[in-house]
C-alpha cells in the first residue's frame, strides 16, 4: 500500500515536532515536508499535491484560511485537516466551509489527531468536542478531564510529557503535580523533545509542585490564573491552562477514596469557569474493575484510558 504523503503547515517548531511524534506511530504516514508560514504552504502543495495537510491558521504572511482557500484551487485532491487554537464558531464554520475535512483544537491534538485523520481519511469530517456548530459555542464544553490508568513509570512520564508539550508548544501554560524524581524527569524529556521549558518557567508559563502537597482550592485558583495571565501576557490571545499530575492518583492508591473524589470535583468546579484541560494519571488497578469506588472516580472525567 502507497503510504499517506503528509504535509505539516505550524509555525511552532516544537509543536511540529510533537505532531510528527505523533504520525511516526503509523508506518502508513509520511511527513513529506514541514513548513511554517501560509504562503509557502500554498507553494509546497502546488509542487508536492500531498494527500493530507495538516493546517494551522494563525501562520506568518498569509493566515492558515486564506491558505487553505488557495490550495483548495491548485491542490483539490489534498484533504485539509486544520490544527488550530482557535475556537471561535465564525472560525469553525469559515475553515469547514472552504472545503476543510475537519478542525481539531491543539489542546486537543494529543487525543484527536490520529482519530481525525483516519476519519477524514474514511471520508468522514472531524471536528474536535465542544465545537458542533450552533448559536453559541461554550468554550467549557469541550474542557478536557482525561483519567489514565498507567501500568509503569515510563508510560506515566511520557503520558504527562506529551500533554505538558502539546499546551506549551500552543502557546499555552501547564502545572504539574508530581513526585520529586518525576518532575526532574519530565523536565529532562520536555528538553529532549525540543521545548524551551527553561523559557517557560522564566515567564511563568510551565510550574511543577510536589504530589504530596495538601490540596488548596485558593491556591490552585490563583495558580491557574497566574498560569493564564502569564500566557497571555507572553501574546496567547485565548490561553488554556493544561493542569496535570498524580496527586489524586496517590490519594486512591493510599485508600483515600473521597479525597480523590473530592479533588476531582474540585477541578470540574474550576473547569466551569476557567479554560484548562487536566489529566490525572493513577496507577493501573489490578482486579477492580467492578469496584463502585473506581466507578466513582471515573465518573468525575469526560475520559477513561488504561495503558
């Protein structure tokens, strides 16, 4: 089978690396070129008429819309898949509506990237969660609360790794709470994979606190905002806030059921009104897929993953 010949149009050098991270876990894809502004975009796809283009809008010299709109006319047998921060209804409907197959949020790459192209690829469209057309778009609609059940440390550190990258590289911010060892080791891998962290800690845009540390719903509020402050003021028009971590995941591990619920809830109350998206990682149960409690825990997220 010929492989799917991909180009890659993100003016953000670390996110593309995330993205072609990502694509390399299929054999069938191939990166055929990555570029990082809107008109040589329209020129590589003259030259090289790539199956799928992955496309983001906010690009230097010509926007990802106006991009996709040319190639749309020099390229019409290339399927479009935009990969964008941007959330706003006018946005979704305008790139759809030029002949895009899907739309996915970056705060949702992660997640929605491979499902995307598979379904496009099926000649399905695919738009991320919480941007189904209608009068309004909450943008709390599709805040993300992803529970993961992880079978080692390796699977923990890349699971927290790639959700910290994928909001730092979008220009957004992270917090993370973790073990000692851990958050040396996350920091460690966010260098191997070619973020600035360094650069990010400076603007306050990336902080890390201990697992152990006694949940505060002031202070986790006033860290949140501090984190989106930070993003803004670093030019992120509509930050999001990735918050992330094993701290509930070591209250359940010590039996301490309701504490964990409780903190869950607590960062459902938090989503209501702020823009984050959180993934809390617990370790694998072995045997109590039955337990009510387990059900309990798993009712406070929107997804459920073992690994």
């Amino acid at each position: 089978m010929p492989r799917l010949k991909i180009l890659i149009v993100e003016d953000h050098e670390s996110f593309r690396r995330l993205i072609c991270s990502a694509l390399l876990q299929r054999a069938a894809f191939q990166v055929i070129e990555e570029v990082s502004d809107g008109l040589v975009a329209v020129q590589k796809a003259q030259e090289l008429q790539p199956d799928l283009i992955l496309l983001d809008i906010g690009l230097p010299k010509l926007n990802g819309l106006e991009a996709g709109r040319r190639i749309r006319k020099i390229s019409p047998n290339s399927k479009i898949l935009f990969l964008s921060q941007e959330s706003s209804p006018e946005v979704v409907q305008e790139a759809l509506g030029l002949g895009a197959q899907g739309y996915i949020l970056k705060a949702r790459a992660q997640s929605d990237l491979l499902p995307a192209i598979e379904a496009v690829l099926g000649g399905k469209r695919f738009v991320s969660k919480g941007l189904e057309f209608g009068d309004t778009i909450d943008a709390q609609a599709f805040h993300r609360h992803e529970i993961l059940f992880c079978s080692d440390e390796a699977v923990l550190l890349d699971s927290l790794t790639q959700f910290i990258a994928a909001a730092l590289s979008a220009g957004n911010a992270a917090i993370v709470w973790a073990t000692e060892s851990h958050r040396d080791s996350l920091l460690q891998t966010l260098h191997a994979l070619g973020v600035d962290i360094d650069a990010a800690i400076q603007r306050g845009t990336y902080v890390s606190s201990d697992a152990a540390e006694t949940p505060d719903p002031v202070r986790m509020l006033e860290a949140i905002r501090g984190l989106s402050e930070a993003a803004a003021n670093a030019g992120q028009e509509h930050p999001r806030v990735a918050v992330c971590g094993e701290r509930a995941g070591h209250l359940w591990a010590e039996g301490k059921t309701d504490r964990a619920i409780r903190l869950e809830q607590l960062l459902n109350e938090l989503a209501k009104n702020h823009d984050i998206d959180i993934l809390c990682v617990y370790p694998l149960p072995l045997g109590q897929e039955d337990d009510p409690a387990l059900k309990s825990i798993c009712a406070e997220h929107t997804t459920a993953k073992f690994r």
